[in-house]
C-alpha cells in the first residue's frame, strides 16, 4: 500500500503580519491558524502521518495549537523555508513515506478535494502541486508607473500542498541545499522532476497579512454557501461474557457485555458511520480497520472525535444527531440523560442537539432472544460547498 506523510512548515516568524505573535498562531475561529490546516491533513484518508516544523522558540505555542492531535514529533526549522522543509523531510529518513506533500501551515483552508487531486496526480508524476490559474491582468511597474502588461496565458499563482516521492525531493532538496528557492518545486525543477498542477481553490488563501486574518473570519464566519448533508450509520454486536457494556460512551454495569475488536460501543459505532457517510468519506472500518491490532479494545470515543474533526477541517458542522439503541437489556431509560451529556462532550454540542432513544424488536429475531443489541443513527451537518 502507498504510504503518504503531510510535511506542514510552520516556522516562519511572519515579518509582513505586523504582530509579535507569528501568524500561524494567530487565532482564527477561535483556534490557531496552524490548528485549521493539521486537522485537515489529519483527517484525510489517504494520509498516514502529519509532521510540523516549527521555529525551536515557538514550542509552547505549537504545543497548545496541536493540543489532543496525533502528530509525529515536531522538528526545528532552519534560517530559511527551504532550510525548514529540508530538515522536515530528513525528520521522515528514517521510516520515509512514498509520497510526501509539504504545506504551508498558514493556508488553513486547504481543501479534502485539493488533497486528494495532488495525490492522485502524483500517480503519474514526479510532483504535483496545487495552484490557480491567474486572471487578473498582469502589469509591470517602473517608477510607480506601468511599464508595460504581461500576457497571463499559462501562468498559474502556485499553492500548497505540494507533493512528491518522497525519495526524490529529499534527494533535490539536500542537493538545492546552497539555494534560496521560493517553493519545492523550484527545487523539483532544479533537480529535472516534471511537476503536475493541479486546481487548489480560491479558499486556499495564505495568511501573510493582517488584512488576510480579517479575510480568512470573514470566509469563515460564513461568507461562502454551506449545504446540509445527512447521513446514517448501524451497527450490532453480539453478548458475551463480562460485567458491562459501553453505550454511548457510557460505562453500564451488566450480567454480559458485547464483543467486538474496540469496546464494541454500538452507538459510538453506528453515530460514527453516520458522519463519515454524510461526509462522503468511507465508513468506520476504512479508518480503523478491525484487522488493525492497534485498535484491539480502543475506547471508541477515539473514532467519534475522528469523525467530528474530518467536519470541522472541512469548514463544516454538526447540527443534529439522533441515536436509536434496539436491545431487550440492558434498559436505557435510566441512562438516557448522561449518555446525551456524554455525547455532547464528545461532539462538542449542545445537548439540545442531541437525542438518544431506546426500543426493542417485541422479542423478535436475535435482538429480541437477547442474543446482543443494535443501533441506527442519523447526522446532519452543514458543509461549504466544494469542500
């Protein structure tokens, strides 16, 4: 299987953003501008691992911006970007990825889609990169003055992510090492790599200003057309020995518990589906695949949270979500309320956006011999369009 790792520079101290605080840690939405675009690699299927270089002063700040993320371990940039990537991409020498792509950690709207259009071109190419095409009418200045229009037919404003073999940038940046290249793939073109370019998006801005920061909130308080999206999820387990089950979150004291490969929460479980399969993106065993001894006995608020970010680094929310538990026992009425606050943490909502319901099969079928329980869930969320 192809292996692909996420190289996010974040070691720039940002001179043109006016602020003492580096711009990749400046607030946006509440949370760091770093924060916004490691949720969205981490939240892409096809990525294994996300790293960030970081300036060696900036290790408290980026400790709070990754706080709760699963992220290699941090390494310390260089006097300059290309000094930065190169020893990010040293960092992964040890166990190297396939394929890499390296982003800038102050685009924090990178989109799932131009991930996934870097790393399907870099199939059949060396390199690829996002980027937009230029529209605007290009002039060149002498003296404040115009000097002349440059003819935009071909050029493209590059972006980030940009992604190659791992092997072969690692190779061209340590060779580019005496250069002071703007991008990767100068260095790539340097080195003889043909790069593919790929559409980025309008969204995927960078944040250099303080005009860009007052830009981003505005994108992000809702200046773009968000669609609701719904999705359901189900799922069973069977009763086997043991003093309790897991529902919801919740620890309940019972004569049986159910079997599966994480803590078999089947609430957890099918309310986790449901948000993966409003996002368009797989189901739960896509994620954690139960042939995975790493996920043997995983509390499955694990997977829930997984999914809740995948929304969040999609721009997008939780409005609503609606669990049904189907079993004859344990009885759920007098657990009803703390699951609801259970899961209101775990989906960071409010509780009256949440509803957790029980019913049984009137002794029916498996579930009502009491042989195990079912769940069926619903998710509805909001999403920008295009991401």
């Amino acid at each position: 299987m192809t292996t692909a790792a996420a190289l996010i520079v974040a070691a720039g101290r940002g001179q043109r953003f006016g602020s003492k605080l580096p711009k990749q840690y400046a607030e946006l939405g509440g949370v760091p501008v770093l924060r916004h675009s490691l949720l969205t690699f981490l939240a892409h299927p096809q990525i294994n691992r996300v790293g960030v270089v970081i300036h060696p002063d900036d290790r408290d700040l980026y400790d709070r911006a990754a706080e709760g993320l699963s992220l290699e371990q941090p390494v310390a940039g260089g006097d300059s970007r290309q000094a930065s990537v190169r020893l990010g991409l040293e960092s992964l020498a040890a166990d190297p990825p396939d394929l890499v792509l390296i982003h800038d950690g102050a685009r924090p709207f990178v989109s799932q889609i131009a991930i996934g259009r870097v790393l399907d071109a870099l199939q059949r190419s060396p390199g690829a990169i996002a980027a937009q095409p230029v529209v605007d009418t290009l002039k060149r200045a002498q003296d404040g003055c115009v000097a002349g229009t440059q003819d935009r037919n071909g050029l493209w404003r590059a972006q980030t992510p940009q992604g190659f073999r791992y092997t072969e940038i690692a190779e061209a940046h340590r060779a580019a090492a005496h250069k002071n290249l703007t991008d990767d793939a100068a260095v790539a073109e340097l080195a003889g790599l043909p790069v593919a370019l790929v559409e980025g998006g309008q969204e995927n801005m960078k944040v250099t200003t303080q005009e860009d920061l007052d830009g981003a909130e505005r994108w992000l308080r809702g200046a773009i057309a968000f669609e609701t999206r719904v999705g359901q999820g189900f799922d069973v387990h069977a009763f086997g020995p043991g003093d309790h089950v897991t529902l919801c979150g919740l620890r309940i004291d019972h004569d049986a518990a159910l079997v599966g490969h994480s803590d078999a929460d089947v609430g957890l479980h099918a309310l986790t589906d449901a948000i993966l399969g409003a996002l368009g993106a797989g189901d739960i065993g896509s994620h954690f695949p139960p042939s995975d001894p790493q996920w043997k006995g995983t509390d499955s608020a694990v997977f829930i949270t997984h999914a809740r970010d995948m929304v969040s680094a999609r721009g997008g929310r939780i409005n609503h979500v609606d669990v049904t538990l189907i079993c004859e026992r344990p009885k759920i009425g007098p657990h009803r309320d703390a699951m609801v606050a259970r899961l209101a943490e775990l989906l960071q909502l409010s509780e009256d956006r949440i509803s957790v319901k029980a019913t049984t099969t009137e002794k029916l079928g498996y579930l009502g011999r009491g042989e195990g329980m079912a769940a069926q869930a619903m998710a509805t969320l909001s999403l920008p369009l295009g991401r």
